[in-house]
C-alpha cells in the first residue's frame, strides 16, 4: 500500500507539474493554499505555490495567500519576489525606485504616479496576481525601468448579472477607506468600473522633523524644526469596456482618473549658530525666525484614455494591435509662507505667496505585430509614437519688501519616434528572447517669458535585451538576463525656475539629457513540496545618470540636477515560502544591495550595505479564524543620492481575520500596527558635500494603530474586461510633475 501511494503521489505532482508548465491548471483561483486530491482511497497533498516564474516575469498568487480577502494592494506588495516597501511607504523594485506600474498588462499613469496612494485604497480580494516583469523585452526595453509591475485583475470566461466587491476600513488614527468595484456583462460587452476614496485626518498626517545641518565651509550650524498635518481626500476611479465582434476581432477602451486635494499647513523654527575660537558651537544663535505656511489649494489631478483594437489571423498566435493612449496630469499648488519672531534674520521680508502651475499632455500611438514563425519560434515587431507636451508656471511675491517678484514660464516638448524587434523561442527545456530597439527623441524648451533663449536636442538610442532560461526538472530552473534602458527627464527635473526661502535655493536643469542603465542577472528557482526558494543575484552599473547637485553659497544650501552619476549597484534578492506544517506558514522577501555611487562634477562617493526584508508567520486556527504577524525593515544604510544615507530600522505588526456566510462571502479582518510604539522614527545621515548633518522624522501613520476591515463579494467572479494582449507602455520618463 506504502509503495502504491508513492506512486500515486508521483504521478499527481508530475501531472501537477506539468499543468502548470503549460499554463493549463484546471483548479479555480479560489482553492486554499493546500489542495487535496483523493484516489483509490489514498490522499495525496501537495503545496500550491504563491511564486511563478516565466522567461519573463515572476508572479505571485495573491488569491491563494489567505489575507488577500481583506488587506489592501500596497500591504500585499511586501510579500512579492523583488519588491520592496519602505519604512515611509515608498515603493521599490529591484532595488530602485524607476519603475512603472500596469494594470492587466497595459500601462497604467494613475497607478505608476500616484502608487502608494491607490495602491494602499485598492482591496487586495479584487486582484488575481502580482508580476514583476523581470525582462520587459524590445517592446519597450528601453523605456526606463528596471523592472515592471503588472497588477492583474480578477478574471474568468462568463458570468450572469452582476459581480464585485465592497470594501471599507476604519482605523484608530481616523482613516476611512472605501472601495467598490463592479463587473457586468452585455451580450458581447463586457464592463467593469471601480472606484475608490480614502480620507486622509489630522490625527493620521500628524508628522514632526528635525534637520540639522552643518557647512563645511564656514563651519556654521543650522537647526531646523518642522511639524504639521496635510488633511485631505483622495478619489480614484476606472471604466473599462470591450466588445468582441467576432472571433478574430476585439475592441477594448479605458478611461479613469486620479484625483485629491489637500489642506496642507505646518510650522518651524530655525535658528543658526556660529562657532567660537575654541571651534565649539556657540549656545546663542546668530539668527533665528519661526515660520508657518499654507497651501490652501494643493490639487492634483491624473486622467488617462486608452483604447485598443485586435486583429487575430487564422494562422494560431498571429496578431496585430493598433492603439492610441491619452495621458494628461494637472497640479495646482499655491503656498503662502509668513515669518514671525525674527532676530538678526539676513534677509528682508516678512514672508511671500508662490504659485505653481503645471500642465503634462502626452499622446501615443503604436503598431503591435506577432508572427509565429515555427514550432517554439516567434517574432514580435512594432513601431511608436509619442508627443509629449510640459508646461509650467511658477511666480512668487515678497511681502513687505523691495525684492522684485518672479514670475517664470516654461514649456518643453519631446516626440519620439521608435521601432522594435523580439525574437523568442521556446521549446523542451530551454526558452530564450532577444531582441533590440531604436528610438529617435527630439526634445524643445521654449519660454515664453523671453527670460532665456530656446533651445533643442536630438537623441539616437539603440537599446538590446537578451535572456536565457533553462528548467533543469519540473521544479528547478536557471536563467540569465541582459538588458539596458534608458530614462528621460520630466518637467520637474527640467524646469529652471527658481524657488528660493531664506536657507535654500533650488531650480531645475533644462539641458539634461536621458540616462542609460545595463543590468545583468541570474535567477535560481526552486518549487519543492514544503518550500519555495528563489535566488536573484544582480549587477547594474550607469555612467550618465541623472542626479541631485547640492552645492553651498555664504551658508545656503542650492539644489539642482544634472547627468553626473557614475553607479555600479550589486544585488542578492531573495524569496523564501516554507509551509512546516498544514495551517502554518512562513515567508519571507529580502534584498541585500551593494552601492557604489559618485558625483562626478563635484567628485562625492558614497559606498553603502543594506539588507531590506519582510516576513510573515501565517497560522489558521479553529472557526475558520486566521492568525498573522509580521515583521519587516532596513539593516544597514540605504543610500540617499550620493550626499548620505538613511539608518536602520524596523517595523511590525499582526492581524486575525475571520471568513463568513457560504463561500466565505464577508470576511472581517482585525489589524494592529505597531501597537507598542506610538511613534517610529525614520533617521537620515548626510556626510558628503558642502552640507553635512542629519534627520530625524516621523509621521503618525507608521507608528501606533489599530484596524478593522470589512469585505463583502457578491455574484460570481467569472468574467472580466477583455484586453489586447499588446498595447501601450510608456515608462521612460523620471522626474515628471511633483504631486
């Protein structure tokens, strides 16, 4: 009997094995993470596995991890292979923050420029998985990432009626949170349409810092301390629609926005100190002022239109694509500063009222073409276009003083104009892709205000890619990867008006030009029975990157840009799952990053260590109740441009959530945050440059909370808007208008 049911197991993990091989699994996505398979009498058990690897891409099941039916998308990401949140939220992949985000493979400008906020309101139930799109290919290899996040929706074949889900939270720091998002189903039109809100309190964006900075030069000493709220809302919302007109023709549309406004106010104190013949810091300032601002008005707002039409042949894989994107971004920011207990101030006014006016408008249009050649042998080719329009204004008014008002506009244009080639093969246990891509960028400043003289620049790039995968057995595999990209500045980068207080001076640069970035790397994957191990060790290197210029002038710190960084980066990535027992499991995702980076111009290097990581022990319990904790941080120091570095720290927290109604219908999730600390400090250390010194911050939303959610899914989650398999990605631009 003992031999009979090692048989049986073989052939159900080797059937197992070779399904999801071939991207044929006929299990739902709903299954739990173990499934159970009963012949002749004899059980057989085997893991599902969270983690999928591909030539390309590398994907985690976010419905098979328990607590996706009620924790939101952003908490969900510190479990992803090569993903990294830190300590204030900001998102990572591989290491670096150029990335960009798609939703259902198609690039998504709400969700890349405003991630953290929608990511954080988006409920992770309505999401089937998380890929980091390891080696984006020629398509659109070049256009300055090092990776990609592709969010892919909820889908299925048919449904009847209507499906979705509601989710909504409330936190012990006043944060409401709503999100909805609904799927119906038209005769040959399938819709779907989401929305989300988030309420942003006092008490939450509650947040405190201190500078303290030192010139080299002089020797002198300033301290800088802040606090303040920014209260708001923040809405987000998407239509999608397709219609398939025949077997071999499909139309697809989307349209959604991205929007919030709010109250920002705060207050310092900075006082600056000389030093006396002993070299000592002297106890009484040289001078000293309080501050308070006000941005009555700060209003951001991102639209984006997308729409897609498919032509397949009758020759199986073959396709043409033709689409059109629109993308526009408005901020609107005016800030009214006032200064207040002034002694010995060297400067001579009483306060002043900036406005800022920023305006982004990019068209796209693209061609898309696959051809199977043979059997494991394929051929994709396309070619782009892209308009892209910035515009700015920024004007400032002194008060009480003869200083002269400023009032600056500027405008650049870049169209690009590009073609690719992708070969990829894929046969017995070897798949390979190559592939190669030129682009042509002319670029245009013009100011209007007759200030500077205009000015333009033309650009040639050749970017090639190449990977190599080799699946040693049905849960070994090896593969190697070489590719480049490039990236461009954006209007917050390039605008040269000048925003000046009386410490700091900071304006853009509009001569930069786009960086190039090389990477190569090598993936171990092993699926076993019990645990999952993936190993990604990485080399990136770049001698034109672009960068923060801080320089010091009669002690005040001036602030620019340009392409002066010289980057060699080593990584390990790391993802380990291992399920003990049959309701206990753990995991964890770590990135170990070796930095060598210099300032050309000003020759500053900085070489730093850091280790990011997250890990999680998931336990269920009787009642259908499931128990988490988690535990995630930074050892080491984690480089800030190449002037200094952040510190080591460390966050926490657990969860017990319970599954109700049949199908686990409503699930109700109980959430603490760092429920021993009220606050969590974030600290930086500056130590190149003219300016030296460090910072001490920390903001109510990482420190104490508690958390109750609550997430209802009703009909049957089995269709979805359909969506061209090739369209529109544009992930070039870094630096684009501030938010």
């Amino acid at each position: 009997m003992a031999v009979l049911a090692c048989m049986l197991a073989n052939i159900v993990c080797n059937a197992n094995a070779q399904e999801e091989k071939t991207d044929s699994l006929s299990q739902t996505e709903n299954d739990s993470l173990r499934w159970e398979k009963l012949l002749s009498g004899v059980t057989v058990k085997a893991q599902r596995q969270l983690v999928k690897t591909e030539i390309d891409r590398i994907g985690y099941d976010v419905q098979g991890d328990e607590e996706s039916k009620t924790v939101n998308v952003l908490e969900m990401l510190r479990k992803v292979p090569l993903v990294t949140v830190d300590a204030e939220e900001n998102i990572f992949v591989r290491g670096n923050g150029q990335y960009k985000i798609y939703k259902n493979g198609h690039y998504d400008p709400n969700l890349s420029k405003n991630a953290k906020e929608v990511l954080r309101a988006m409920p992770a139930n309505m999401v089937k998985r998380i890929e980091v799109i390891t080696d984006p290919g020629a398509k659109e290899d070049s256009e300055g990432v090092n990776a990609i996040l592709n969010i892919v929706m909820m889908d299925g074949s048919k449904m009847d009626g209507i499906t979705g889900t509601v989710t909504g939270s409330y936190s012990s720091l006043k944060h409401p949170n709503f999100s909805t998002f609904l799927t119906t189903q038209l005769g040959k039109a399938i819709i779907s349409i989401d929305y989300g809100f988030g309420g942003m309190s006092k008490k939450e964006t509650k947040n405190h810092g201190m500078t303290y900075r030192e010139f080299v030069e002089s020797g002198n000493v300033q301290q800088f301390t802040n606090s303040g709220t920014n209260p708001g809302n923040i809405h987000f919302a998407d239509i999608n629609a397709s219609y398939d007109i025949d077997s071999l023709n499909l139309i697809s549309g989307s349209f959604g926005g991205y929007f919030y406004k709010l109250d920002v106010q705060g207050e310092a104190n900075t006082a600056f100190f000389g030093r006396g013949d002993d070299g000592q810091v002297l106890a009484s300032p040289m001078y000293s002022y309080d501050e308070h601002w006000w941005m009555p008005g700060y209003g951001y707002q991102s639209w984006d239109g997308r729409l897609d039409y498919e032509h397949k042949t009758h020759r199986k894989g073959e396709q043409l694509t033709l689409s059109y994107m629109l993308e526009l971004t408005r901020h609107h920011n005016e800030q009214e500063t006032t200064y207040s207990q002034m002694v010995n101030v060297p400067f001579a006014y009483s306060g002043f009222l900036s406005k800022l006016r920023e305006r982004f408008t990019e068209h796209t249009f693209q061609i898309d073409y696959v051809r199977p050649l043979w059997e494991g042998h394929k051929l994709e080719s396309g070619v782009k276009y892209i308009r892209r329009q910035n515009y700015s204004r920024n004007s400032q008014d002194f008060y009480n003083s003869l200083i002269e008002a400023t009032d600056d506009e500027f405008s650049h244009s870049t169209d690009i104009a590009a073609a690719y080639a992708d070969y990829l093969y894929n046969k017995g246990n070897w798949s390979a892709r190559a592939g190669v891509r030129y682009e042509h960028s002319y670029m245009k400043a013009h100011y209007p205000d007759g200030n500077s003289s205009d000015f333009d620049a033309k650009l040639d790039d050749w970017v090639p890619q190449a990977s190599l995968k080799y699946q040693l057995n049905d849960r070994t595999s090896f593969k190697l990867t070489y590719n480049a990209s490039i990236s461009r500045p954006g209007i917050g980068y390039l605008n040269p008006a000048v925003v000046s207080s009386p410490s700091s001076v900071s304006f853009g640069n509009p001569h930069l030009g786009s960086e190039r970035k090389h990477a190569i790397s090598m993936m171990y994957m092993f699926n076993g029975q019990n645990i999952t191990l993936q190993l990604v060790p990485c080399f990136y290197f770049m001698n034109n990157g672009m960068g923060n210029i801080v320089y010091a002038d009669n002690d005040v710190r001036y602030s620019t840009y340009g392409n002066n960084i010289r980057q060699r980066r080593w990584q390990m990535e790391g993802y380990i799952q291992w399920k003990p027992f049959d309701s206990t499991t753990f995991a964890t995702n770590f990135n170990l990053i070796g930095t060598d980076a210099r300032n050309r111009d000003a020759d500053v290097n900085i070489k730093t260590t850091s280790l990011f990581y997250y890990s999680t022990l998931s336990q269920k319990l009787p009642w259908k109740l499931t128990a988490s904790a988690y535990v995630y941080g930074q050892i080491g120091h984690q480089p800030i441009g190449v002037y200094g570095y952040s510190r080591s720290y460390i966050r926490y927290g657990c969860s017990i959530q319970k599954s109700f109604l049949s199908e686990d219908r409503l699930t109700v999730r109980l959430g603490a945050r760092a429920p021993f600390n009220k606050h969590l400090h974030y600290k930086t250390r500056t130590t190149q440059g003219d300016v030296i010194g460090f910072g001490d911050s920390w903001n109510a939303q990482s420190g104490q909370q508690f958390q109750i959610s609550v997430s209802y899914r009703f009909g049957k989650l089995k269709a979805s808007v359909k969506k061209a398999e090739r369209s529109i990605e544009n992930t070039d631009m870094v630096g684009g208008i501030s938010k």
